[in-house]
C-alpha cells in the first residue's frame, strides 16, 4: 500500500512537472506581448517610418525659377540622419528628406537598409546643387560621396531628377512648417 501511494505521489510530480515545462515553453504563445506597435528588431514584422512633413522645399533654377516644390522631412540631428530614408518602401515625388549637416564639407552617404533606390542630391552653403547621384542601389553599402562640400543633401524617390529636370547648378530653398 506504501509503495502504491509513493507510486502516485511520482505520477503527480512528473506530471505536474510535465505540464510547468509544457507552459513554459508555450508561454510565447500563451501570452502574447499586447503591444500592437512593432519593433524595429522583430525581422517577422513589417516596420516602416511614416512620412512627417516639417516643412517644403523648392528646386529653382539658374534664374530661380521654380521648377519643382516638394514636403520635406528634415534631418537634423544625429539620430534623424542616421535613420534617414532607411526601411521605407515608397516615397512619392512630392515629398522628400532634406539632411541639414553640421558642417560643410565633403559628405558621404550609403545605401543601407534603405529598400528603395533614391535621388541622392548634395547641395553647398549657398543652396547650390553640386552633385547628384540618379538611381541609387537598394541596400548598398558602397559609399556615394560628394566630391564637393555639401551643407545639405536631399534625397528623393530614383527618378526624380530626370522628371523634373533637376540637375547640378540648380538652386534649392526651404522653410520648416511654423
């Protein structure tokens, strides 16, 4: 009779055991993380910054003349040109990213994690379109650099620039939303 009790008792242990085990590896599952915001981390989830226009922004030419006005989102900060057009998935050609340097000097831009291939515009101190890179390459992380100094670097949507016909010696002016 002792040795049928005992025998129980280690019936009940292993399968009290067996269930805790069961509920731990299950507790993913079970019980799901409620947040519905996505991580930047979690590669299973789709995550794409949304457009936040901060201001507009205007492609003159020579004679400054408008040729195009865009939104703009602006980069102004560290963090912000760091994250720049990286993870977005479309960029329509009435809007952009305008990169506000510290400096004015030679800049150097790259590809990575950026999903869409861009128009990747560098512009000096005077507001003077030095360089143009057409049609960047997603997800490169080949360097695309100005050769000239650059205060400000705008990027578009690949395309941009044979649409409108923005092209070096052109001129941009901006101004942030009140």
């Amino acid at each position: 009779m002792a040795d049928k009790k005992k025998n129980i008792r280690a019936i009940i242990i292993v399968s009290v055991l067996i269930i805790a085990i069961g509920l731990y590896l299950l507790k993913p599952v079970l019980f799901k993380s409620r947040s519905s915001a996505p991580k930047k981390s979690d590669k299973s989830i789709t995550w794409e910054p949304q457009f936040h226009k901060e201001g507009s922004l205007v492609f003159l030419n020579a004679e400054k003349d408008t040729i195009r006005q865009v939104d703009i989102e602006i980069a102004d900060n560290t963090q912000e040109s760091t994250q720049g057009m990286m993870f977005r998935t479309s960029m329509p050609y009435d809007r952009a990213m305008l990169f506000i340097m510290q400096y004015e000097r030679e800049q150097s831009f790259w590809m990575r994690n950026t999903k869409i291939s861009l128009d990747i515009i560098y512009v000096n101190g005077n507001k003077e379109i030095v360089t143009i890179y057409k049609h960047t390459q997603p997800y490169s992380q080949s360097p695309i650099p100005s050769f000239k100094k650059a205060k400000y670097v705008v990027e578009t949507s690949a395309g941009f620039c044979d649409k409108f016909g923005i092209e070096e010696g052109n001129f941009i002016e901006f101004a942030r939303v009140e």
